[in-house]
C-alpha cells in the first residue's frame, strides 16, 4: 500500500501533467516538452523535489509503456533530462555534542519548549511527533508515537529515567 504522501504527491504531478498537455496523445511527447513541463511545475523548490517529481513523472510514464503500449518511447528516458534532474548534493549538518544538546535544554525557560527539546534529544523524536502527542500517549517510560513519519500505525519510544516529569507537565 502507498504511503499518503507518495499518493498526495502521484496526485499534484499527474493533474499538473493533465492540464498542461491536455489532450495530446503520450507519443507526440517528446524530452523538450517534458523539459518546459518540469520547468514550469519546479519552479522554486529544491533540487530534491525537482528530482522527485521528475522520478514521479518517468514511473508514470514507464507503467504506461509496461501495461498499455510496449512500443512506447519514455521521453523521460533521455541522458540530458536525467542529469538535469538528478538528486542534489546531500548536506551534512553538523551533530551537536551531547555537552551542547544539555546546555541549550537546561537554559531554556519555558516549561513547554524544554520538554519538547527533551523528548526530541532523549527519546529520538520528531518535533511533528513530539507536537502530536497527548498524555494518554504517555505510560511511564514509553511513549506512544501516533501516525508516524515511517508510515506504520503507530510506534513506540522509550524514555530514560531522566526525563520522568513529563507527565505531570503535560496534565
């Protein structure tokens, strides 16, 4: 089964793909079409998600080839466009020491913020996880992360001792 954003994404490339061509028939489609096409669609994004609306685009019209027509050209599968659209240069951010990590948690003021902070550090957390949660997610050590980015149901950290006053903090 697809994930929700593969589906949410499948669905922007497609209507856009839909409306800028319209009724033309998929073999008049040639490279500098599909090139003026991603052009318009990727406008400002990153180069990340250039490639992945390109890569988007080729699996669609590679099932069209695959299931409907094998004599179909792929205009995606073209040299220039792949270089074009190939995935950017990952960024390697700089990990923070753990000396760092408690320094900027016990400075902080705001009840909220620190706890937050705290269950993102020690318990390997994601912000939109840690916003997410509600204290009937919480049972002692173990917190129970609902809809989590990896797609599953549901998913399970635990905490150290060290971070015990969570509770009472979120009731």
């Amino acid at each position: 089964m697809l994930k929700k954003n593969t589906i949410k994404n499948y669905e922007f490339v497609l209507d856009k793909f839909k409306t800028h061509f319209g009724d033309i028939t998929l073999s008049y489609i040639t490279p500098d079409d599909i090139l003026e096409f991603m052009t318009k669609v990727s406008v400002n994004t990153k180069q990340n998600t250039k490639k992945l609306r390109f890569t988007l685009l080729s699996a669609f019209l590679n099932f069209i080839k695959n299931s409907i027509d094998p004599n179909f050209e792929n205009p995606c599968d073209n040299p220039a466009l792949r270089r074009l659209f190939r995935a950017g240069k990952n960024i390697q951010f700089k990990i923070l020491e753990k000396d760092i990590v408690d320094e900027i948690i016990f400075r902080t003021q705001n009840q909220r913020k620190r706890i937050m902070l705290e269950l993102m550090a020690r318990g390997c957390m994601r912000i939109g996880e840690v916003l997410k949660l509600t204290p009937m997610d919480i049972e002692d050590r173990k917190v129970i992360i609902q809809d989590p980015k990896s797609g599953r149901e549901f998913e399970v950290a635990f905490l150290p001792q060290k971070v015990t006053l969570i509770e009472f903090a979120l009731s």
